[in-house]
C-alpha cells in the first residue's frame, strides 16, 4: 500500500517537487506499520508545511488523527534541512576569510548602539547647556548684566540713527520747501522744476547713505557682540563649574551644588518705586486671569489670561535700563533652554513684506537688542517656505521679546476671515489646530492666541461681529485642548488670548 502510494505522489502534478532530499516518517494505521518516502524540495517555506501536510494526507489517503505527527516531524525535517542547505552554500574563500570578518564586525558595531561614537557636539550644544547652567547658578545676575550691558550699545546706536535721520529729514524738508515756495513763484521756469526734482533725488540718496551706512555699523555691533557673549558666556562656565568640580571631592560638590541653588542675588532686586514707575505704563492693557478645569472624567486645569493690547506692545519689555534689570527679562533668560517654553500666534498675509505691518514692527522691534541665541530674525523670515497658502504655519526662534520664546507665524487670508460666518473647519482654524499639536510636541506650555483672528479692530467689527468670533475661537481651542490630552505632549498649562487693543470690546 505504501509503495502505490508513493506512486501515486510522484504522479501527482500538484507536488511539484524534486528528488533532492527525502522525508521519511514510519506511521501506525490500524495495526499496520505504514511507511511514508515523500521528496521535498530544500529549501522548503516553512510557512507552507502545513498546505504540504495537508497534500500528504489527501494523496496518501491517511486518516486525520495522524496528522499532528506529521506535521511535527515535517517541520522538524524542515528546519533541519533549509539550515544544511544554507550553511553548504555559503562557501567563503580562505583568502577573503578577513575580509568578511572584518565587514561582519563593522556592520555589526554600527547597528549596536553601545559601540556606537559619540555624538559630535556643535557649538551651539555647548553654549546652550553653558548658558543654561549659569542662568540657574549664582552667575545669573552676571549673565543677565553682560547681556543688559551689550543690548544698551545697540540701543545707543539705534537712537543716534534715528537722531541723525530725523535731523536730516527735518533739513531736508526745508530745503525743499524753499524749493516749492521759488518753483510757485517762477511756475513758467522749467529750470527751477528740474532743479526740484534733484533735489528730490539727492534727499532720498542722502537718507539711503545714512540708513545703510548705520545698519551696516549696527550689523556689525551685533556679530562682535554674539561672538563675544558666547565666548564669555563658555569661558565663564568653564572657570565657574569645571575647573570648580575637578578641584573638589564628590561630597564637596554636592554641597557646593545645594548651596548654589539657593542663594539669592541681591542685584536682581527691583525698588518698589521703579516698579510702579514701570507698572504705570502697563495701565492701558486690560487684563483679566481665569482657572478652569476641562475633560469629562481626568479633568485638566489650565490657567486663561485675557489680554487687550497690540502683539508688539506684549512682546516689548517694559523696563530697558541699563541700570535695573527686567524681570520679565529674568523669566525669559531662565525658561529659554527648559521645558516650559512661550510662545504666540501671529497673523500674516500669504505675500507678506517684511517692511510693511505687524512684521517691520516685529523686525524693529528684536533689531533694539542683539540676538545672542538663534539667527536675527531676517534670515529667519528669509528661509520660511514658499507657497504658502491660508492655514500654513513657520516659525521663527526668539530670546530678546518679553515673555516670547517662538512665534508661530499664522498665513491667513484676510477677506475670508472679516466674513461674520465662518465655521471650525475654516483652514484658519485647522492651522490654529496645528499650531497646538506641534506646541504640545515641543514643550511650549504657555502660548498667546490672537482672540478674534485679527491684531486691530476696523470698523466692521461691532461688539456682535466681536462676540461670534470670539465665542468661536474659544470653542474651537476648547476642543483643541481636551484632544491635546491623546498628543502625548507637554501639558499647556497657560492659555492666553489677545483682543485688540479697544476698550469698548470689553465694556459694552
């Protein structure tokens, strides 16, 4: 019976196999010894026994219960053999025998991390974590007068410019007074309006020289300065942690490290009259803090400011002297390289100029200090993305605004959001939805958004046109808020929303 049926296999078509190797298997049928000879061909799918087993079992006309020991013994004899076949065709030349050894181990030291190198780290790494230390050391009060000291240079500069440009304008406007007043008096001599319109051409070259010649200077202040408050800000943390810390056993660290970061630096201290001095300023903002809690069973707590100002006045600091350091400079100095990031949303068109609206005043306003952290914001603008369409965001890196770390430049289109309705799938909106995630990705936990969906108010804005869009904005981050809870972010914990700096929009 065996050998008819093994026959009968060799016949068959669907095996399609080849006499290269032999299963062999001794089975008990009803008081018959059965023995079985099917040629497999190696290597054999191991994903495919169970499909062979099953074409044994028919071909042979086997009865069910033998099929578990088939099936055992066939992957057994497969496993065996795909093992054989694969270690006889690998045959390695003596000759090459290094070579292969030595491409085994490079490749096996790349992909295993604990042989990896170590990362190159750049400049920037360096100057980061120096900057970081000191400004939770003693040093802070250095650090933050090393950078008060060097921003009141460009500050100087600045003023002079614009001291030197409002002279030149106010002669200029003289002379072409006396210009105008001699051309109405000789209206029929077409030499006085030659001469009219070079001056004209020699005023606006003369304002050009001068505006260039003094960015150029102040361009120039700016690269010395970083270069040299990077280098003091390494050498300071070198002196100040590592020649300290090699010099000291690991008790005396540890003590040293304790005492560090409770001590108090007198200096910092603002006089309670140049507080109110400064806070005086401040009374035309409105302002008013809320705490809520949202979600249904982990309820979340977040802290909700409501802000009515202009976005240039928010981000400027309130207190500039060279002799008193800001505190609202303190907290942007201490959380800059942290995990408790601020940011806000600003508005822009999609053919956006940086030397017109809200983006020159945001560019005149991070030129008054150098930019010791990141690029100036110039070339930030610069490289944003082209093509950009209403809901598109870029970003640009700050450590000179008040209470600003990254700005998220939002692309709206203007006509489309002065409409009275627009609904939650606006793709103004679904950018503001995108900014939160990438906020919550990137432990930016404080962030501004701007509360109708525009900086000024116009006169189509009525208190009810305030109120629906509002009333949609608050909505829509509501939601955004309660979903931020599945991004496995960072928590915002602050929320702030900017309203136009007008008082009706709060009192009516």
């Amino acid at each position: 019976m065996a050998e008819e049926a093994k026959r009968q296999v060799d016949k068959s078509k669907d095996l399609d196999l080849v006499n290269d190797n032999v299963f062999k298997i001794q089975l008990r049928i009803q008081n018959n010894c059965v023995k079985l000879e099917v040629p497999v061909h190696l290597p054999y799918p191991e994903m495919r026994v169970p499909e062979l087993v099953q074409l044994i079992i028919t071909s042979f006309k086997l009865p069910l219960y033998v099929e578990e020991e088939i099936a055992e013994k066939l992957e057994e004899f497969v496993k065996k053999g795909n093992y054989q076949v694969r270690i006889n065709s690998v045959r390695i030349d003596p000759d090459k025998m290094e070579e292969r050894i030595a491409a085994w181990e490079k490749a096996f030291t790349e992909e295993t991390l604990q042989y990896n190198p170590p990362e190159v780290v750049g400049d920037s790494e360096v100057f980061a974590e120096a900057y970081h230390a000191l400004v939770h050391s003693p040093m802070l009060g250095a650090v933050l007068r090393k950078e008060s000291a060097l921003n009141s240079t460009i500050r100087e500069m600045h003023r002079l410019k614009y001291l030197e440009l409002a002279t030149l304008t106010e002669r200029q406007t003289k002379e072409m007074s006396s210009a105008i007043a001699s051309l109405n008096q000789n209206q029929n001599d077409t030499s006085t309006t030659r001469d009219v319109n070079a001056l004209a051409a020699l005023h606006f070259d003369d304002i050009h020289l001068v505006r260039t010649r003094w960015e150029s200077l102040i361009e120039s202040e700016n690269l010395k300065q970083k270069r040299e408050f990077r280098d003091w800000i390494v050498g300071t943390y070198e002196q100040f942690y590592i020649q300290n810390e090699e010099s000291l056993s690991p008790n005396q660290e540890r003590k040293v490290k304790k005492k560090h970061s409770v001590r108090f630096d007198d200096s910092l201290m603002i006089s309670y009259g140049d507080e109110e001095r400064h806070s005086a300023s401040d009374d035309n903002m409105l302002q008013e803090s809320f705490t809520i809690h949202l979600g249904s069973q982990m309820k979340q707590m977040y802290n909700i400011r409501l802000l009515s100002c202009h976005p240039i006045d928010f981000m400027r600091f309130k207190n500039e002297s060279s002799r008193e350091i800001s505190p609202q400079r303190l907290q942007t100095a201490i959380s800059l390289y942290s995990t408790d990031i601020s940011a806000v949303v600003q508005l822009v068109e999609p053919d956006f100029s940086m030397y017109s609206g809200i983006t020159k005043d945001l560019i005149q306003l991070c030129q008054q200090t150098t930019e010791f952290h990141f690029d100036n914001v110039e070339m930030q603008l610069e490289s944003r993305p082209n093509d950009l369409k209403a809901g598109d965001f870029f970003v640009t890196r700050h450590s000179n605004l008040n209470g600003v770390h990254v700005i998220f430049h939002l692309v709206i289109d203007r006509q489309a959001l002065n409409k009275l309705e627009i609904n939650s799938r606006d793709p103004v909106i679904l950018g503001l939805r995108n900014i939160l995630k990438t906020a919550c990705l990137h432990d930016i936990t404080t962030i501004t958004i701007p509360a109708l969906l525009a900086h000024e108010m116009v006169e189509f804005m009525t208190v009810q046109w305030c109120n629906r869009r509002a009333e949609l904005v608050y909505k829509c981050v509501k939601g955004f808020m309660i979903e931020m809870t599945s991004w496995s972010g960072a928590d915002m914990k602050n929320l702030q929303f900017l309203a136009p700096k007008v008082r009706s929009f709060f009192l009516n």
